[in-house]
C-alpha cells in the first residue's frame, strides 16, 4: 500500500514541476534578451526624452524663433583624422541675406547615427567672419547628427544637421 502511495504522490508534483520550469526557463530566457539588448552599443535612448516629450511646447517655440531668425548652417570636416584622432569640423552660419552670423557663441552637441550613445558635445570658436571651428574627436565614419545652438546677445538660433564624414583614415 505505501509502494502506490508514493507513486501518486510523485505523480501528482509532476504538473508543478513542468509548470516551474516553463516558469523558470522563460525568466532565464528574458534575462538574456535584456543582457543583449543593454550591452549593444548601436542601441541608444534619446536622454531625457520623457522630459523632452512635456518640453514639446517650449522646443517648438525655440524651433519657430529659429526659422524667423531665418539663419542657415552648413557643416564640412577633413576627410581624414589627425595624430590626435580628430577632425576639423567647420560650420559656416549665415543670415536670411547670406551675410556671415559673427560674434555668436556657438556649442554642438555630435554623435554618430550608428552609436547613438556616443556623444560629444563642443564649443565651437570664430575663426573668420560667420566660420566656428573645432577639432572633433569624430573617429566613425558615416552620418553624424550636430545639434547646434548660436547664441548672440539675445538671439537663439537651434538647428539639426545630418553630416557625413568623409572617407579615408
């Protein structure tokens, strides 16, 4: 008698058993997902994008005082890197009339669009009327993003730039 007692009690932990273990290898395989998915370095999370998102009002209106400043910026830098693993980037800021921007107080932020959480943020000097220079540690070749700001006296200029750095080491 005690021989089938335990034969049903063995019998009768085999669904919870089956039922933890589908448990347990489901969370094992979650875990791993994340493991991949937070070590990949060309996943990136815009920084502060919930903050962003209730800002949306304020970011539009420094979007619209930009267009009526009526500003324009091109971006160009060295095709190859220096000793020091840098590129000049040059931005060229210019007026609605096409006159240079001077005296403005100009700052980037730059990553790569293949490691988005590789950013760099510089301050860009005047190096001829309407021209800010820098030397950007812009290693990886492909599409940047610049995010740039002007500032000069009470005038706020913000723009977004896709720049793509040239070929060559």
């Amino acid at each position: 008698m005690s021989e089938k007692m335990g034969d049903k009690s063995t019998k009768s932990l085999r669904w919870p058993i089956a039922i933890v273990t589908i448990f347990c290898v489901h969370a094992a395989a979650m875990i791993g997902v994340i493991l991949v998915a937070t070590r990949d370095p060309s996943f990136a999370v815009e920084p502060n994008h919930y903050q962003k998102a209730l800002a949306w009002d304020a970011f539009s209106a420094r979007r619209r005082a930009s267009q009526a400043l009526g500003w324009t910026v091109s971006a160009r830098s060295d095709a190859r890197l220096d000793a020091a693993r840098t590129r000049e980037l040059d931005c060229r800021i210019v007026d609605r009339a096409g006159q240079p921007v001077t005296g403005a107080t100009v700052a980037l932020l730059a990553f790569p669009h293949a490691r988005g959480e590789e950013r760099t943020r510089l301050r860009l000097h005047e190096s001829a009327p309407g021209q800010y220079v820098v030397r950007a540690p812009m290693v990886r070749e492909g599409i940047w993003e610049l995010r740039l700001t002007a500032r000069r006296g009470s005038e706020v200029f913000t723009t977004t730039l896709l720049h793509t750095t040239g070929t060559g080491s």
